[in-house]
C-alpha cells in the first residue's frame, strides 16, 4: 500500500490559472492550469484503478502490461 495522502483529493482555485490540491485538510501542492490539477488530484484513484486492472488481467499477455507496471512502480517510488 503506497503511503500517500489518503483521498479524495480536490482542487481549488487560488490565483488566476493556479490552484491548489488537497485532501482532508491537507495541503498536497499546487498547479498551474485546471487541466493539471485535476490530473494530479485524480492520481491516487488512477494508481488504484491501474492496480486493480492489473490483477483482472493477469496473465493475458498484455502489450502495456509493462507499461503499468513501470507505472506503478514510478508512483510508489520503487522504480
């Protein structure tokens, strides 16, 4: 299990095309332009969808089975 803030995480508007990202009262960061804050406020659901796409499909071979692997690992610092 990755030890990342807990979500859901949310976005918020703070300056003109800047926002913040947060969850349960934390502060995870901030990004420029709406577009990437919601991509980085989606990741912990992104990380547990690929996870769990992972286990339905295993063993089937799949050409971007190395890729989500790579992804997983790239998020969980293991790569």
């Amino acid at each position: 299990m990755s030890k990342h803030t807990p979500g859901p995480w949310s976005t918020k508007q703070i300056l003109n095309r800047h926002y913040e990202i947060s969850a349960g009262g934390y502060w995870i960061g901030r990004a420029r332009g709406l577009e990437n804050a919601r991509l980085i406020a989606a990741a912990p659901l992104l990380l547990e969808a690929l996870k769990a796409l992972l286990e339905e499909t295993e063993g089937c071979m799949c050409s971007s089975e190395g890729q989500a692997r790579s992804a997983i690992a790239a998020a969980e610092g293991k790569s």
